[in-house]
C-alpha cells in the first residue's frame, strides 16, 4: 500500500527552537542573495547557517557538528521521523526548503535507493549547503531553484505522487502566508496517495496555533498532534484515509529505533506523545488565499 509522507514546517516552529548566534562565533562565510543574507558561523565545533533578520536578533537556521555530521541538531527536525512511525519505506521523496540539507541527507543514507527531490526557493542557499553543510546531489537527490507552491502545483497536474515529502520552505523570521493556507494543503494533497500521511513541523504557540490548526483539520480531519516539552514546536501526523491507532505506531517505532538512534532521534518514545486531543479554539478562521495573515499572528 503506497504512503506518502509529508512534512511541513513552518517558520515560527524553526525560529522557536533556533539557538542564538553569540557573538563570539566565528563567521567563515557570508553573501547577499536575491532573497537575503545568508551567514555561515561556527563555534565550539558546531557549524550553523542563519538568514539575516531584525526581529529578535539573529537565529541560527540549521546547524551540524562538525565531529558528528550525521546527529540532528534541532528537536524539529528530530520529531519530524515520527512519519516514519506510517510510512517506514518511503521511496520517493519530495523536500521543500533545504537549509543545510540535513534531513535530505539523513533520509538518503536510511533509504539509499529511495529518488529525493529537494526544492529551494534560492540558489545560493543549495550552493551554501553544498559548501560548508555536506549537502551533495547525487544519482538520487536532485535539487531544484524553485518556489514550492509551484513546484507541487504541477507535480499535482502532471499527476505525479510521492511516498515522502518535506516542507521546510522558510526563511528567518518570515513565514510565506501562500504556503500555510487551505488551498495549499489541497494542492499538497494532490501530490498525495490514497493512503497518505502527511507530518508537519509547525507552532506550538501563538495565535497561529488556533487558525493553523483548524486548517489542517479542514483538509485533512482529524490528525495527531505530537509536542515534547522544552520546544516550540509540534509535529502534526495526518492522513488521507483513518489515521491509524496509537498502538500500530508501535511496531514500526521497535523496528526503526536502533537505525535512527545514531542521529538522535529517539523514536521509542514518540507514539505515547501522539494524541489527537484538540487543544485549539475550533472557532477560529480558516487561513485561505484571500485571508492569510500569517505573519501577523506569529
């Protein structure tokens, strides 16, 4: 039974779990592209890459040890392997967003044959990663210069469907209100399998929660949603038919665990952590094309 496996992640779940850049880092490389200013530092063994904002300060946008390259940095990117808990083959993949690349490349050495394709918004953003992050396209990953939207559009249209998708297509602080509305997630679900799964990284917090998740809800029904404590951020695990139980997570977890512990992800733990409680005001608007005021709620 195909399964797709789909991973949105939204700006503010990033920015909460970032680490601030200190100021005694070491900057090794810096440029100004069409779309910001990208910043590549290092400190105490760890090499971070970060988009120049003005909010709250600078914030680390995707981060690697330099003496650990594979062992996931961030709770987010960690949490987000919990769809493997529905979709532990995925053989084709879709990444929206690539930052330093971590979670393509971690997917690529779990599933060697598996066809990745990567979709950034900005070039210089694929050369950084290659340059200083390990990121490296391969006979399997192909990495495309485009807008996601676009990008899924008319891989919906020409029909084509994928068994994992990613998308972390965020930049600092800025979230792309045209990526987190009801449309959107039709559109993603186009690119969908009857069975499908989708997992997205996204708010915890904030007045986003309650519009963003009675979203998902309209598209997608019931979900689970998926926190641990001491982060910003929760993982939503939806499908496209009934979401499976709680203990048929299980298995798959036992299966995967000893794989996935070398990048830090403790896959043990995450079923009793998923629940499909609402905790969200069920009143609130539904974020579409003509009201997205994203940025504004964050």
């Amino acid at each position: 039974m195909a399964l797709v496996l789909i991973f949105l992640v939204s700006a503010a779940g990033l920015v909460s779990l970032k680490s601030v850049v200190e100021a005694q880092s070491e900057e090794i490389h810096r440029e100004r592209s069409q779309y910001s200013e990208i910043i590549v530092t290092e400190q105490d063994g760890r090499r971070c890459m970060r988009f120049d904002v003005r909010r709250h300060g600078n914030l680390n946008q995707s981060c690697y040890l330099l003496n650990d390259p594979d062992r996931l940095v961030f709770d987010y990117t960690q949490m987000s392997f919990a769809g493997l808990l529905v979709n532990p083959q995925p053989e084709r993949i879709l990444v929206a967003g690539l930052g330093g690349g971590s979670i393509p490349t971690v997917m690529n050495e779990l599933f060697p044959q598996a066809h990745i394709d990567v979709v950034e918004l900005d070039p210089a953003v694929i050369r950084v990663a290659e340059e200083y992050f390990g990121f490296e396209s391969n006979g399997n990953i192909h990495a495309h210069a485009a807008d996601a939207r676009v990008f899924i559009k008319r891989a919906g249209l020409r029909g084509e469907r994928y068994d994992y998708v990613v998308l972390d297509a965020f930049g600092g602080e800025y979230i792309p209100e045209h990526l987190m509305t009801r449309e959107f997630l039709q559109e993603v679900k186009q690119v969908m399998s009857d069975d499908a799964v989708l997992v997205a990284n996204t708010f915890s917090s904030s007045e986003l929660y309650d519009h963003e998740s009675v979203t998902y809800r309209d598209v997608f029904g019931t979900f689970f949603n998926f926190r641990r404590a001491g982060t910003g951020n929760r993982i939503i695990v939806a499908t496209s038919g009934p979401l499976p139980s709680r203990g048929d997570l299980r298995q798959p977890a036992r299966d995967l665990h000893e794989r996935l512990a070398d990048y830090g992800v403790t896959l043990l733990e995450y079923p009793s952590r998923m629940s499909t409680r609402t905790d969200w005001n069920t009143e609130a608007r539904v974020l579409t094309d003509q009201y997205s005021p994203v940025n504004l709620l964050d």
